[in-house]
C-alpha cells in the first residue's frame, strides 16, 4: 500500500535519475527567481527610470517596458503572485477531483453516473475558454481566478483518479473490509487514497503548469492580474507593440514560464517513471490481510 515513506520513495527514486534532476533543478531555479526576486529587484515595480522601450544600460539591465520601467525588476516581481495563484489552484483542482473520482469509483451506481456525467459536461469546455467565461461574468478577482482554474482542473483528475481507484476498490482486502461493516468513509481515508499517491504526484505536476499556462494567459488577455501589476503574462501583453526596439520585456517573462513547464514536465515525467517501480506494484495477498487486521482492531 502506498504509505507516506512510499511517496517519498517514488520521489526519491525520481530525483536520482537524470531527468529528475534535470527537472528538479530547471524548476527550481524559475521558484528560486520568483521567491527571491522580489528582495534583490534594483527598483519598484512602479518607479519609471528609463524611456520607453529603452535598449539594455548600466541603468536598466534588461531595458525599459511601454512606460519606462525597469524590465529587470518587473521581472523579478512578477512570478511569485503567479506561482501562488497557480499551486493554490491546482491544490483545490487535485483535492476536489481527487474526491470526486474515488467517490463516484467506490460507490458505483447513481453516485458514479451524476458525478462522471457532470465531469464530462465540464471538460466539453476548454480550460481557458471556461475561465474566462467565469472571470467575464464576475470580473478579473483573483479569488476568481483561482477558483475557475481549480474547477476546469478538478474534472480530468476526477477521471485519473476514478480509473486508479476502480481497481483498489476491487480488490480482496476492500471487499472483506465491507463484509467486516467498516464504513465506507473510513476505508476511502486509509486504505483506498492512500493507493493513489503515486497517480496523484503525476496529477499535480501536470495540473501546476497547466494552472500556470492559463492565468498566465488571462493576464495577456487582459482578464487576470490588472496594471500596474507586474505579473508574467501581463508584462508580455503590454510590452508585445515594442518586440522590436526592446524584446527583453517580452522574451525573459516567456522563458521563464517555458523553462517552469520544461521543468515540471520533466520532472513529473520522472515520478511517473519511478512510480512504476515502487508505487505502481501490487498489493501482496500477505499485505491485504496485514491491512483487514489493522483495521478490524
């Protein structure tokens, strides 16, 4: 059964392959500039010091943006509101699908139909073109925007994890623990959610960058974080009609949002790999009974 020591063995395993490391260290280092950046930005986010799409200079090392301000010192700014928003999101899209899925897998019937009926129904709309259709409603808050990212996240891991949980719940230690009248609640909280800590760490690697990708987009947009904020997708949007005199105010907020995804993905790849070798076995007839003891006493 996947415990906690498991999971941190799956990312153990993970992090001494190449491409976990390779992973590991891309994204962090983009965490590392949006954490610190804003403590070692050389200016404010609002204070102008240059022109107007000036080029790089012992002033502004990265330039001026569309009203003059440092490029350097929004870019610092400007990532660590964004990776808030997008683990808070994808954190409330895991949890809430996660639940959905193993509910609608252990108890079948009624329950499985409204909950994959209503799953499905969500994912007909695109994730960007739903939030947007939320935020346009009830306007660019950030509240919001968390919320609408999470609900567009929460049906694709309810059908990942209702695929993962099918299984475990029919298996021989679930079926005795029934017979047994343990309830229900209680074999979903330790015996069946337990089992998906590897398809779930998979799950949230995947759903951070999408969570970064679309509020991201509906700050370019002009849907998600309002000027003056100094936010990725905003600074991208704002500083597009100078691409040419200054790319810098365009290019860094883009690479670092592309070297977070490449770094993610890598990552999350690498934990897929290593689950299949410590999370992804079978439970042992031995451990199945092991478990119906534990819980009868």
């Amino acid at each position: 059964m996947a415990r906690k020591p498991e999971a941190i063995a799956v990312l153990g395993r993970a992090v001494r392959t190449p491409r976990g490391a390779v992973g590991l260290a891309i994204g962090g280092c983009v965490v590392l500039v949006a954490v610190l950046g804003p403590a070692v930005a050389p200016y404010s986010t609002t204070e102008f010091v240059t022109k107007p799409f000036s080029r790089a200079s012992s002033i502004a090392w990265l330039g001026g943006d569309v009203l003059g301000r440092d490029v350097l010192s929004r870019t610092l700014n400007g990532g660590w509101e964004l990776l808030a928003m997008a683990a808070v999101a994808t954190a409330l899209g895991v949890i809430v699908g996660a639940l959905l899925g193993v509910m609608a897998a252990y108890h079948g019937g009624s329950w499985d139909s409204i909950i994959m009926r209503a799953v499905d129904v969500i994912l007909a709309f695109p994730q960007l073109v739903f939030a947007l259709l939320l935020v346009s409603i009830l306007g660019p808050k950030i509240w919001l925007i968390v919320l609408a990212v999470a609900i567009s996240h929460a049906p694709q891991v309810a059908r990942v994890s209702r695929a993962a949980a099918l299984d475990i719940s029919e298996r021989d230690f679930v079926k005795a623990m029934q017979i047994l009248g343990i309830p229900g609640r209680r074999i979903i909280r330790r015996d069946v959610l337990p089992n998906l800590t590897s398809v779930l760490m998979v799950e949230i690697g995947l759903r951070l960058t999408y969570s970064m990708l679309v509020i991201a987009g509906l700050s370019f947009l002009g849907f998600g974080l309002q000027p003056p904020a100094a936010s990725w997708g905003l600074m991208i949007n704002e500083n597009r009609v100078g691409l040419i005199a200054n790319p810098w105010g365009v290019l860094m907020p883009a690479i670092l949002i592309a070297l977070f995804t490449i770094g993610v993905n890598t990552f999350t790849d690498a934990v897929a790999r290593a689950s299949l070798g410590v999370g992804g076995r079978a439970i042992e007839p031995e451990a199945e009974m092991a478990l119906v003891a534990r819980e009868v006493a």
